[in-house]
C-alpha cells in the first residue's frame, strides 16, 4: 500500500507566502490498524537546499563560516553560528547551486565534488531535502575574499579549522549547527581520520 492509499486532504490554507510558505492542511490519515484518524498539520516549504565541506586531506584542515542567524538567536544563541556553506536550490542543481554558494561564501573554486547523502532535516514541520556534497580544497583555489551577498543581508567570514578542533569544538557547544555537525563527523569518519603513525 502507498501512502497515496493512507492519506485523504480535505483542506489547505496558505497561512503565510512572505518569506517563504507556511500552510495548513487538514487530512484524514488511515492509521495501521486500518481506522481513519483527521489531522491538522502546518508545513514551512522554504524549497530545498544544498551545503558543502570543503576539507583539505594533507593538512587535515576544513572551511566553514561564522554568520549572525537571527532564528536561533531568538532561541537562546548568544553567539555567530558556525556552519558549513549553503543556499537553497532555486532552480539550479544542488551540485550547481552549492558550487555557486561555496564561491560565494568561501571565496573557494572548487574542483571536483563527490555527494555523500540527503535527507530532511526538521521532518515534523519543514519540507527542505537537504543535498550534502564534500570536496578536496588546498589553498590556491582561494579566488575570491568570501563573505556572501551583502544584498541578501549576508555577512559571513570565512574560518579554517583543522578536523580536531572543529570536532572539539562540537562537544563544548561551539558548533551548534546541524548539517555542519553531520558533514563534520562524516569527514573525521571518512576522509580526516588520523593516520595509524599518528594514532
């Protein structure tokens, strides 16, 4: 049975379409058991997205930024939050589109790019698929200072870490922010792990 079988909308409202598109849905949702239970649920679509680490393998070092993101200040964050560079798709490709974020943010041409999984990051209110994608970086591929659109209200730096700290940096609550975390121990797992002489 597909969930097209489980599920009957009755209603959608658009609550909001500033920003991006918050909407209510009332629906009937046929439950395990075979009964029929009615739902209201509100969706935040603020289209999908893709982010990028850019690591560099001999110096075991990675870029990120450090940017002010009022959502989470008006959560508690008293602080710039440390993040790995993104954008939301629009239209364009999510290697497309990360590659044109990571120039942007980073000031970074990158070679190539290698995707390593997607997935839904807030499943309970937000539809974003977010697309995650990793590449080699050394430092002549600095072609630009970085620092985002400024129009877009975006002030970024640009910081390097090597692996270690970053992941240090995890544990005392330094790095909050949830793809960087997963793209982080993704690297430290798979492409920054110390070398056995190091160990």
């Amino acid at each position: 049975m597909s969930l097209s079988d489980r599920i009957r909308i009755h209603n959608v409202t658009t609550l909001s379409d500033d920003w991006y598109v918050l909407k209510k849905t009332s629906f009937d949702w046929r439950r395990a058991d075979g009964s029929w239970q009615t739902m209201n649920r509100e969706t935040y679509d603020r289209g999908n997205g893709a982010t990028l680490l850019p690591y560099d393998p001999i110096r075991r070092t990675v870029l990120l930024t450090r940017q002010f993101r009022f959502p989470a200040y008006v959560n508690g964050c008293d602080d710039l939050l440390i993040e790995a560079a993104a954008g939301l798709l629009d239209e364009a490709s999510p290697e497309d589109r990360i590659r044109a974020e990571v120039e942007e943010e980073l000031g970074l041409t990158l070679g190539a790019t290698r995707a390593i999984f997607s997935c839904y990051m807030s499943p309970g209110s937000v539809t974003e698929r977010l697309y995650f994608f990793v590449a080699e970086y050394d430092p002549i591929m600095r072609t630009g200072r970085g620092g985002g659109n400024a129009s877009e209200g975006e002030d970024i730096e640009v910081i390097e870490l090597g692996i270690d700290a970053a992941l240090e940096m995890i544990g005392a609550g330094a790095i909050q922010d949830g793809k960087t975390i997963m793209l982080l121990q993704y690297a430290a797992l798979n492409l920054l792990a110390p070398t056995k002489a190091a160990a």
